[in-house]
C-alpha cells in the first residue's frame, strides 16, 4: 500500500475558483493527477480555520483519484511559524500513528504548508518517525494543472559518492584524534574508532583510563578539537590536574567563590565549571580530588547547577566532561577514597589506553610524529641516519625496555638526541649515549627490583611513596621472621607494652593483604633467597 501524508497548502492550494481552478497547479491535488503515481491513502493535514479549502481539495482530490482514500488530520497551529510549536505537533502525529515502513510504502510531501513545517517534516523523516521517501512537486509550462514531482529518497546507504564521501570524512576524524600518527597497533585503532563514533555523537563524560604518559591529556584535547570542527561545541576547553588541588582552593578554582569566602578571597571568582560552559572540562587524575569536591561535581553534572563558596545563589554550566586517571577507581571506591555515585556517572563511556610497551609495532610512527613536533616547536629539522635509527629502533622494540614513562619517555630521548645532533642528523653515537642514559635512569635498585615481582611492574603509579617505604620494611621483617607472631613481636614491639592483648598477627595479616600479599608467600621467599 502506497501513503502519502501532506500539509494542505493555504495558498498554494487556494489558487483558482470556480471551474478555473482546474487550470492551475495546486500541489495537493496535482499530486493525484500523476499518470505513473497512484496513493491509496492519504493523510491530508489542515488548519481548523481552514476547513472549507480542506474540503474542497479533498472532493478534487477524490474525483480525480477515486480509489484513493482521503483522510482528514486537523491540527491547530496558533503560530505555523513557531518551530518548537509545529515540530512537537507533527512529533505527537507521527507517534499517534505509528507508522511503519515495513509494513506499507510511505511518501512524505514537502512542498505545502510553511518552509518551518517543511523543515519539520524533513527532520521527523531523516529520524524515522515519518518513514519513507520524500516528494516534491511543482509547476510546469506544458501541464501547468498536473505539473511534476522528484522523489527523494534520503538513506545514503544507496548513494556511492555519498557513502564514499563520508568515509572520507570519517577516516580524516580518526586520524585527527591520532594526531595524524599512521598507528599500526590493531587493538588501539579499534579503540580510537570507537572514541570517534563516542565524540561525534555523545555528549555524556568519558573516562580515559591507562598509565601515566600514554596520551590521556592529548586525546581530550584532540576529542574537543573534533567537535569543535564538528561544529558541535562553541566553548572553550578547559583543563586542570585535580592533583593540584587542595582545600578551599579545590573548591574555588572548579566551583568559583564570591568575595570574602575564605582568608584571601579578595575578589569574586568565576571557576572552571563556569568557564567550560558550552565547551569540554577535562579532569586530570580525577581520583585525586576530595570527597567533597566528588559530591558538587556530580551535582554540576547531573543538573547542570553548583554552588560557589560563599555564595547563597546557584550557578549554572552545561558543558562534557572528560575524565583521566591512572588509578583504579573501584579499587578507590572499595577503599572508600572515592564515590561509587561518581564513578557510576563518569564510567559510561570507559576507556583504557595502552601503554607504549603494549604498542611497539608503533614506536616507529611515534617516533617521526616527535620528530615533526621537535622541527615545529624549534624551527629546526632532524633527521636520523639509517644506521642509527635501525640502532634505536632495536632499543626500543627490545621487550627489557619497559617505557614506564610511555610517550613522555619517547617525547625526552628524541628531544635530547635532537638537541645534540650535528647538522641536523642522529647519528649511532648519539644514540648510543641515549641508550646508555636511559638505562642508567631506569636501572632499578634491588628493593624496586623485589617490589615489582610482588606487585607487578606498574606498583609505582598505583600506590604512594610514603606507602611503599612501609611496604619495604614489613616485608623484609616478614622474610627473616620463622612465624606471623614473631613478625608481629618485631614490627609493633613499642606499641605492644601498652596493650592488654596483642593481635598483631592479625593486623599485619590485614595489612598484607591491601597488597594482595600474604605472610607464607613471603616467609618461603625470604628462605630461598637465603639459600642462594
């Protein structure tokens, strides 16, 4: 079954009177004047105050199309050029009715009514709530009564240079958010595509996952730059290391403050939230920022509304938010560092970057990439011979070579072979010197040695230094010591005098276990070291 549904023309289909309006084009009618065109229903939307012109087109319309059905939808615009008005009417149509385009074959004509109900209908089609093709008509010389129709039919799934054009356009956003970088690794291509499609069409808030240094900063950066080509953002992007923050200057510098909020409050200030509105805020190491700053920023980001110290007045900002951190955020809920409300909201669109060592095959591209950076920031072009970039790229792919830094480790060594270079070439000297730097720098003592077995080899970027130094001397306790109540005898001996009871075996127990460690893995590592 063929549906039209159309918007009755005041003017267009006004045109005429009497017999004489057979001799002129009148779109809603001419529509059922086709010799290769026939429509068993039709859906005719009028105006109330139209009525009568409804009814005089319908009776042309069945005369000149009898086997057509003519339905009537009456819909009261008080203003047909109030966009939000006509949209929402013409939404509450389509849903009222429910088509289905797998059902019948539907048309949709957009040459009557005012150009904003023509948009609308444009619009209602391209999301599927009216389905089908779309028709339009107008006049012509040699049948000026019938005149002509184009149907156009928007999937552009069936248009080649369309299809072909937007791959284009797709493959240029990817490489966009490589920093044009030809990546070979295949899982972290997959990731960036995935990203893309996430920043074209979301504007919920990311979180960027991964190891210090493997381009959490840089890809927000690129994600706001995007949209922004995209059109899709106008403010501004703003960032901040949440690590950084403390206190009242936590609170003020996301949040603002009015003047006197605080001992140097001098001035009223706007904070980043406010400044990110209608842009991207980026959170650096958000699993450092404090409980209470975890509560307002959830509130900022659910209603769009925070509270600025001192102030008794709501302010509002809309803008995404896109989240980075190099920590385990539900570890951090567990330990009760972090809010699972928060983390809920932020964790929609999750994900995790790899580290340079997960990626070596691109090394390679990565490195060019710091190259171009090194000859844009200083004006200076360098370049390697063969017979040293073959030398580092040997260093590089070896699989000893953690890249604990990631891209920030590549970005210092090629700076530095740059820097040094002679007439503007790397040559095997200088990179051998590199080298050698670099694995002075990265030679681990033989406590970090042990810690890493223990802990595995990313221990320092997820515990504290001041943790770690316990953690070094419990356990070499726990190595010398035969039992857990000897270790607990060792490590508490001064606060053991002042208790009544002593359960040290129990709290020492506890505390390994924080690591992931118990007592009898490390007693029997520490008699087979012993051993040898």
């Amino acid at each position: 079954m063929k549906i039209l549904i159309s918007l009755l023309g005041i003017t267009l289909d006004n045109h005429g009177r009497g017999e004489g309006r057979w001799g002129v084009w009148r779109p809603s009618v001419a529509l059922t004047m086709q010799e290769n065109l026939h429509f068993d229903r039709y859906y005719l939307l009028y105006q109330p105050d139209f009525k009568h012109l409804f009814d005089t087109v319908t009776a042309d319309i069945r005369s000149c199309s009898p086997d057509t059905e003519v339905i009537g939808e009456e819909i009261a615009f008080s203003d047909p050029w109030d966009f939000e008005e006509v949209y929402f009417k013409l939404y509450d149509f389509s849903r009222r009715k429910n088509f289905s385009a797998e059902e019948h074959d539907f048309y949709i004509h957009i040459t009557t009514g005012t150009h904003v109900a023509q948009i609308c209908l444009f619009l209602l089609n391209e999301s599927h709530h009216l389905p089908g093709k779309l028709i339009q008509t107008r006049p012509t010389k040699r049948n000026c009564a019938r005149g002509a129709f184009t149907i156009i039919d928007l999937d552009l799934s069936k248009y080649d240079l369309l299809a072909q054009r937007f791959a284009v356009e797709r493959r240029n956003d990817l490489d966009f958010l490589k920093s044009g970088i030809a990546t070979r690794n295949a899982q972290f291509n997959a990731l960036i595509e995935t990203i893309e499609r996430v920043a074209i069409r979301s504007t919920e808030p990311i979180l960027l996952t991964g190891p210090t240094g493997a381009g959490k900063s840089q890809l927000a950066k690129r994600i706001f730059e995007l949209k922004k080509l995209n059109r899709q953002i106008k403010g501004s992007f703003i960032d901040v290391n949440c690590a950084t923050l403390r206190g009242d200057q936590a609170m003020s510098t996301l949040f603002g403050h009015k003047k006197g909020a605080f001992t140097g409050a001098v001035g009223d200030r706007a904070g980043l939230l406010k400044n990110a509105d209608g842009g991207i805020l980026f959170l650096d190491e958000i699993g450092e920022l404090g409980m209470d700053e975890q509560a307002m920023l959830l509130r900022a980001v659910e209603e769009k509304t925070f509270l600025p110290l001192g102030s008794d007045r709501e302010d509002s900002s809309s803008f995404q938010l896109i989240c980075g951190t190099n920590r385990d955020l539900r570890a951090e809920v567990i330990a009760g560092k972090f809010r699972a409300d928060l983390l809920s909201r932020i964790n929609l669109w999750n994900f995790e970057l790899p580290g340079l060592a997960d990626r070596r095959e691109d090394i390679e591209p990565n490195l060019d990439y710091e190259l171009n950076r090194f000859t844009e920031k200083y004006g200076k072009r360098v370049t390697f011979n063969k017979e040293a970039r073959t030398l580092f790229l040997e260093f590089a792919r070896d699989p000893s070579n953690a890249w604990s830094g990631n891209f920030r480790d590549l970005n210092a060594m090629v700076v530095r072979m740059a820097t040094l270079a002679s007439g503007g070439r790397i040559d095997r000297k200088t990179v051998e010197q590199e080298i050698a730097r670099s694995r002075h720098i990265a030679s681990p003592s033989a406590s970090d040695t042990d810690l890493a077995a223990l802990l595995g080899s990313s221990y320092a970027e997820r515990f504290d230094l001041f943790e770690l130094a316990q953690l070094k001397s419990v356990v070499e306790v726990c190595r010398k010591s035969k039992t857990l109540a000897e270790a607990g005898k060792t490590l508490f001996a001064v606060s053991r005098r002042e208790k009544t009871s002593a359960n040290d075996s129990d709290r020492i127990s506890k505390y390994l276990a924080r690591f992931g460690l118990n007592f009898r893995e490390l007693h029997d590592s520490g008699e087979s070291r012993s051993r040898r």
